[in-house]
C-alpha cells in the first residue's frame, strides 16, 4: 500500500502524522479553534445585523424621526417646520 495511505483516514493517522498523542491533541486543539473562530464570527455577525435593525415601535413616530434629521441637520428649520405642519394636518 505504501506509507501514505496505511493508517486511518486518508494520509495516515491525521494532520500530525505519526505524532502519537501529541498529535491527537494538537488535532483537538486545532479542532476546537475552528468550533471557536465558527461561533465568535456567529455571535459577531448576529450582533451586527441586530444593530442596524430598529426595536419594535422605536422610531415609528413621523415627528420624532424629524426632530432627529433637523438635529442631526439633514433638514433644514423650514422644513422641519412644514414637515410639522403636514403631520398636525
């Protein structure tokens, strides 16, 4: 058969080849880094689409989402004013 396909798997014992019990724990070692990068990029991924998403019923009030351009200054006070005014309408 030849020295690289006698042991189990394909190419002998696994990624550490013939390292006995330092490369079974090697392999769990490099194991659980990939289970660990895998879960932090989830908990990362889902946090950041969870910040861009509004709470429900937060900023759904027409004058308040005003308020915040003409604050932020997106809007100018006329029209923040004529926006009001519609909204009282």
């Amino acid at each position: 058969m030849g020295w690289c396909c006698s042991g189990l798997g394909w190419g002998g014992w696994g990624a550490w080849g013939g390292l006995g019990l330092i490369g079974l724990i090697l392999n769990l070692v490099l194991f659980v880094g990939v289970l660990v990068v895998l879960g932090g990029g989830t908990v990362w991924l889902v946090r950041q689409l969870s910040r861009g998403a509004p709470a429900r019923g937060a900023g759904m009030d027409p004058l308040e989402v005003a308020r915040r351009r003409l604050a932020a200054g997106e809007i100018t006070l006329a029209e923040f004013e004529e926006i009001k005014d519609r909204l009282r309408s």
